[in-house]
C-alpha cells in the first residue's frame, strides 16, 4: 500500500547522505580533487542505491499521474535527489586540467541540474505545486549556478584550445 510516512521517512535518509557529503567532500581544510573525488564518487552510488529503495509512486510513476499530495511528495524527493548528486559533484566544475574520473563527475552534476531544472519547469504552471515547495527556489539557484560556471568552464576551455 502506498503510505504518506514513506517521503518522510525517504527524505530523512537523504538527509544524512547530503550531511555526510557535507562532512567528507567539502573541508574546512585544503583538501586536493582526488581526496574529494573518492568520497563524492562513494556518495554518488550511496544515492543511487537510495533511489533505487523508493516505493513505486515517489520514484518509479510519474508525478503528474498521481494524487496530489503523493504527487508533491515525488517532486519534493525528486529535487532532493538531484540537489544531493549536485552537491556531491559540484567541486569538480571548476578546473581546466580534469582527469576522467573528474570529467564524470561533472557530468552526473550537470545531469542532476537538468533533473532539478525539469522538475521545477514541469510543476511552474501548477501554482498548487510550485508553491508548495518551500526550497524550490534554492534548488533552481543551484542548478543554475552549477549550468552557469559549466558554461563558462567550457567556455574557457575553447578559449584556450582554438
């Protein structure tokens, strides 16, 4: 049976990765890529792992074929999901000399972006949703910040490269 508690209980455990990554990728120390890339990398398949534990109707269906509030618990796990990934990805936009790994990183980060970005536009028209979500707007800030400093990363990158 599809439970209100579950989003609840869903964003509780997110909430411990997105402290976790906190805690290991981000320092107050100086700490080099490869020391962070590890930890984000480990986070990464910690979220997946998260998202692939989602009951069918906050994960699987889409949001738009549900109730109302089953409908706002799936967007707001959704935006959830995709601001953890950026969180955990976001150190590794900046920097012309990206390994791989690092170069993969990035693009889970602008992929998660794209995620929030489309979450938030499909729910923009319904004023019931869009208001509904007390940090949409902080989860559009960082999605577009992220797309922008890609945008100007590659933007650089050519520069140097003609």
């Amino acid at each position: 049976m599809d439970c209100h508690i579950d989003s609840l209980v869903f964003h509780a455990k997110i909430a411990k990765i997105v402290d976790s990554i906190s805690r290991k990728v981000y320092s107050l120390h100086r700490v080099p890529k490869p020391a962070r890339l590890a930890p984000a990398q480990t986070f990464g398949q910690k979220l997946y792992a998260w998202r692939e534990e989602l009951p069918p109707h906050l994960g699987a269906i889409r949001p738009l074929s549900l109730i109302p509030s089953f409908r706002r618990q799936s967007m707001g796990l959704k935006l959830s999901y995709a601001h953890a990934l950026m969180h955990a990805n976001r150190p590794f936009l900046m920097g012309a000399d990206r390994t791989e790994e690092e170069e993969k990183s990035t693009i889970v980060c602008i992929n998660a972006a794209k995620l929030a970005l489309d979450t938030v536009d499909s729910v923009v028209g319904d004023t019931i949703m869009f208001h509904a979500f007390w940090w949409t707007p902080y989860v559009t800030f960082c999605a577009l910040t992220n797309v922008y400093v890609w945008e100007i990363q590659k933007g650089a990158s050519n520069a140097d490269n003609p």
